[in-house]
C-alpha cells in the first residue's frame, strides 16, 4: 500500500469515528458520504486528534480503548494472519464492551463483528485492518475496513465478468461468495441485521462502488476515480438498541 | 481395540467466542494429534458464535474418522447450528428493484445543492 492510500484508510476510520469533517483534507471521503455528514453533530478537531491518536496507539499494541465522561472508543488494529493475537484482540473487545443489553441483546453485536472481522481474514489478504467502535451519549457508531483485495476483485475470481464496484457489492449483498455456493451469507445477513434489526444507518464502499442504505432507502454509487483502496463498512446507530433476534435475519 | 476418550473445553483450546472459520481447522487438528478415538467437546463457556465457524465445523465435523460427541451447547450455539443445517435460500437485504446509482458528479451536485 502506498503512502497516499495508507492515508485514505486512516482519514476514512477517522472521518467515520469522528465525524469530523475535514473538508479540505477529507475531500475523497466527503464526496462518498454525503448523506451522513449532515447528521453528524458530534466531533471537532480535538476529537479528530483523539481518533488519531487512538488509532496509532492500536497499531502500536493492537488495542487502544479511551474512555471519557460521555462514551468511550475503541480501536482494534488486526495482525495479517496470527490467530492467538486476533482471537484475544477480540475476546478483549468484547469483554470491552460489556452489557451486551445496550447493543440489541444477546450475540448481535457478537454477530455482527465476527462476521465482518472474519470476512476479512478470509477474503481481504490486507496491509492494515481495523476494527473501530465509538458510542457517545446515544451516538452507537461501529466501523470494519481494510485495505486488502477489494469485493470486486475477490468476486472476480468466481465471475470474471463483473466489471464495478457497483455490481459486484450487488452481488455480494445477494449472497454470491468467492469461495463457493454454500457460503456468501456473511455479508448479507450482517448488512440485514443491521438493516431492518438495528434500523442502522449503513454504508458499505469498495472499490468504486458505495452503498448508503437507511430504513427503506438506498443508493448506490460509482465512485469512478474516488475508489475507496479496500472495503470499508459503517453502521451508525441510535441507543438504546431494541433486542434484535439475529435468527430473524440470518 | 482399546478406546481412548477424552474431554475437551473448546474455549480452552480457542475461546469463549467462537469467530473464525480458520480456527476450526485448529480445533481439528488438536484432537487429532490427541492420538485418541473418541472425544467429547465440552462448549460450556462458549458465549457465542459466527455464522462463518459454525458452518466450517459442521463441514469439518463430517470429514473426522474420530468419534466426536458434544455437550454443554448453549442455547444459541444450537440455534446457530440448526440455522447453518437448514439453509438452503439466501436473502438479500436489498430492495433489488428500488436502487438508484448515482455517479461521483451527482452526489457532488447533491452536496452543492
């Protein structure tokens, strides 16, 4: 990964976790989520270097959780490959992020962070990997992304054909995996839950395709030369969460 | 023929949250290097676990010559097994029919605006 794309990963988890809008320096990422911008209240330039400096720490350690008087946020910094390292990074977020009550009930979140965490390791082949969590007063905000082999040139393997982002996202979210038919139901039952349980406010980008999704409103974009350098997924979320049956969903 | 048998925590050998599908392929090969013929898996502590895992476990579960008994699922461990069992149609959470693509230019318009 190049130094200018190493950026890019690092603005879009600080852009997400912060809500901080950097317009200047953030101009790609401004131009993907444009939706959610205007919804954001929280996040100054403190709360940017906050992020920042959360962020680096976990590169340094593998985890950095801050806590303060109105939330708390974490940051997970994942290994390319050593399964102790990545089970204990998330068996200490977890532990982490405690009572499960406030986050849908019982195995949601689990659910939906083991998921993504694991697609990763069996899709991305990435540099760096993050896994970022931010609450603050009701504020739930969850983010996943890497900068590994992109949806659509893992989908590529099984349908040379796709040629976008965009299509390739659609296909994945109809279940469609690299890997063979029984599987490419993580993503979409995650997106799902997130969906239509959490009532989440959602945006996927990959490659050059993005897809903003909110209750019963979705789009899809081409991101033409503003590619995303990976696959970044964000749920924005409202607490308390109501309990969430994910075997509604999956 | 002697019968060896013996108990294992799986988070003991993993951990309490069962996540990725590689680890399956650990928890296998522990038993068999355990040189025994018959082993009960004791997933008491296990708090939860992936989609993902579950799946490659039952895939890996059937490939073992070992004999492989289980006990102490919680459950939503069973639930999730049961689930991966009777899959047999994907949904997709998308309104196929209502997505509307948009290019970089009208979202940069639609933020102009």
């Amino acid at each position: 990964m190049n130094e200018e794309d190493s950026k890019r990963l690092l603005k879009g988890l600080i852009t997400g976790l912060s809500g901080n809008i950097d317009v200047e320096n953030n101009k790609n990422l401004d131009n993907i989520l444009p939706f959610w911008y205007k919804n954001k209240l929280i996040g100054n330039f403190e709360k940017n270097d906050l992020i920042r400096e959360c962020i680096l720490k976990a590169d340094q350690n593998g985890y950095h959780v801050y806590n303060y008087n109105r939330g708390f946020v974490i940051v997970v910094s994942f290994p390319k490959n050593e399964m102790k390292i990545r089970t204990h990074l998330l068996d200490r977020f977890f532990e982490s992020i405690g009572d499960e009550n406030n986050y849908g009930g019982k195995n949601a979140l689990q659910y939906l962070v083991s998921e993504l965490v694991d697609n990763i390791y069996q899709h991305s082949h990435f540099s760096h990997a993050y896994l970022g969590v931010e609450q603050f007063d009701d504020f739930f905000y969850v983010c996943v992304c890497d900068d590994g082999v992109t949806i659509r040139e893992s989908l590529r393997k099984v349908q040379p054909n796709i040629k976008t982002g965009r299509d390739a996202l659609l296909k994945a979210l109809q279940g469609v995996s690299s890997k063979n038919k029984e599987r490419g139901w993580g993503l979409s039952s995650v997106i799902n839950i997130a969906r239509n349980g959490y009532h989440a406010e959602i945006l996927v980008a990959s490659s050059d395709g993005a897809l903003w999704m909110k209750d019963d409103s979705q789009k899809i974009f081409n991101l033409e030369d503003e590619s995303y350098p990976g696959t970044l997924l964000e749920f924005h979320m409202t607490l308390p969460l109501k309990e969430v049956d994910i075997y509604d969903y999956i | 023929m002697t019968i060896f048998k013996k108990k294992i925590r799986v988070d003991a050998i993993l951990s309490q949250h069962l996540v990725f599908r590689d680890a399956v392929s650990d928890l296998f090969d522990y038993i068999k290097n355990m040189n025994v013929t018959k082993v009960v898996l004791d997933f008491s502590h296990v708090k939860s676990i992936s989609r993902s895992f579950a799946q490659e476990y039952l895939h890996q579960l059937d490939k073992q010559s070992i004999k492989i008994k289980e006990v102490n699922m919680s459950l939503q461990l069973k639930k999730m097994f049961r689930s991966v069992k009777k899959a047999h149609r994907k949904s997709s959470p998308l309104n196929l029919n209502d997505i509307k693509e948009l290019s970089i230019q009208d979202i940069i318009k639609q933020k102009n605006d």
